[in-house]
C-alpha cells in the first residue's frame, strides 16, 4: 500500500467511523412519567434534561386521548417542537383494526410525519390453549398492519413479562410472519426479557429481534422477596440485572438507530432520578457507539 492509499484508506475508515458513531439512537423519555406537564411543558423539560425526544402516549389516560387524536395530536406535536423538543415514537393501545382509533390515529401520524407506534397488549387466558390466542393475535395483527401500511406507520411489538403474549419473545415471531420488516418489527425490552430469561433467555431474545428491532424501552430490575414472594423490584439503571454493556453493544454491531424509550418504574416520577437513569443511559450507550 502506497502513502496515497494509505491515506485515502485511513480518511474512509475515520469517515466510517463518524457515520457509525453518529448514529447513536435517540434518547426518550415514555411521557407517561411526566404525566402532570401539559405538552409545551413536556418538551421544555425534555430538551431542558437533555433528552432527544419524547416517546408520546397516545392511549386512555395519555398525553393525547384516543377519542381526539384527531385535534389534539397535531396540538401536542406543534407544543412539543416549539419547546425545541421532537416525538420519536408514539405509545398506543391499539391491538386491532377494529378499534374506532385506528384509522384516525394513523392518518394523524402520516399527516404529522410520525412513523414509528406501540402495539397494545394481549394476554394468555387460562381457558384457551397458547396456540389459540396466538392465532387470534396474528389475525388481530394482521389487520392493524393492512391498516398501518395505507398510512405508512411502523408497528413495535412491546415484550411485556407475565401473563403477555410476547413475554417469550418468540411469540412474537409468530406474530410477525404476516408483516414485512418495513410494516412492522420488535420493539425489545431488555428489562422484561431479563425477567423471563435471566441466565441466557435474555440473550437468546435479544438475538431474535435485534435483526427486526424498531425501538427499545430502557428499564432495570432485580428479584426482591416481599410477603415470602419472590417479585421484581425495578431499580436505578445499572443496579439491577440487566447487562447494559452487552446489550447496547449488540444494538451498536447491528447499527441500531430507533428510539431509547427510558422508563422509571421505581419511586414516584421523581425528575432527580430521571435525570440519574439517562446519565447512565448517555454513558453508556456512547461507549458502545464510539463516542466516548
């Protein structure tokens, strides 16, 4: 190799390497925890703790009620963005094309620009058989995904523990056969996955949706015995179970840019341990991404 490859070389790698480590994902806050501030109060805090956006609920009780998203989507978005803040994804209860919000949330989001959504939840029911309930799950998908793809919005299937379809990832597999990558794909909750799989299910989860993955929620946990229970007690990131290091340099490898949506499932929506968790959040997703 010659001085003039050398170089050419050497500027495409360094070239390379911006381009990887500027695409770190956006960092979210789920406005869930910021329920009591109207929108415009919303963004100011957002952009004023540093966040990169906002992960909206759009649902029952939300920032935006089902019922007028219509009006108030546009609303909450002009509010959101004049405080210098942006919405990245949307939180939703919709599990069906037949829910009356639907289409209206959908149009709103094509004509606001908005892409990415939350699914609602389904749950396993202990008078059907697994196989049942997965079957009426990938009927109710496919209709929301036939819906979403007239409006070009993207679906995020959340793995929730417990009694969720979803809490083992593969069931969403399943569910994902009828949809192309572009419709729809994971959105993967590492926290939750840790739950049901903490030795290696975790692992084995991550790697199933991390070719698919659309956004991921940000949360942290250990196992707790109250009343001779053992429960999860959600905690601080970086003091509960979840491998934090490894994850995000999975995320990184596959070039993973979609939201961090960062939940505080723990105390009382305190502002002080917001601003804790995306601290340990910035830090470490920037070693991973080369940019510390």
């Amino acid at each position: 190799m010659n001085r003039r490859e050398f170089v050419l070389t050497t500027a495409a790698a360094a070239a390379s390497s911006a381009a990887a480590a500027s695409a770190r994902p956006p960092l979210c806050i789920f406005s869930k925890h910021m329920a009591q501030l109207d929108w415009s109060a919303l963004g100011v805090r957002a952009k004023e703790m540093g966040f990169d956006g906002i992960d909206l609920t759009v649902r029952p009780k939300g920032h935006v009620l089902p019922e007028r998203v219509t009006e108030d989507l546009p609303r909450a978005l002009e509010a959101i963005r004049k405080s210098g803040s942006d919405v990245m994804m949307v939180t939703t209860d919709l599990k069906s094309a037949s829910d009356p919000a639907a289409k209206p949330t959908f149009a709103a989001m094509q004509k606001l620009g908005l892409k990415l959504y939350k699914v609602g939840y389904w749950r396993y029911s202990a008078k059907e058989r697994v196989e049942q309930t997965l079957e009426q799950c990938r009927g109710h998908f496919r209709s929301l995904i036939e819906l979403g793809s007239a409006y070009g919005v993207v679906a995020g299937l959340h793995n929730h523990s417990g009694e969720y379809v979803g809490s083992a990832v593969w069931d969403f597999r399943e569910i994902l056969r009828d949809a192309a990558p572009a419709q729809a794909g994971y959105y993967f909750d590492p926290g939750h996955a840790t739950v049901e799989g903490g030795s290696f299910g975790w692992r084995a989860s991550l790697d199933l949706a991390v070719s698919r993955l659309k956004m991921s929620a940000i949360k942290d946990f250990y196992w707790e015995k109250r009343e001779g229970r053992w429960r999860t007690a959600w905690c601080p990131l970086g003091q509960g179970m979840v491998n934090w290091p490894e994850i995000f340099k999975t995320y990184a490898k596959a070039g993973f840019a979609g939201p961090l949506s960062l939940h505080v499932e723990y105390g009382k929506d305190d502002m002080n341990d917001i601003a804790k968790d995306l601290a340990f959040l910035k830090a470490e997703v920037s070693k991973a991404y080369g940019l510390s």
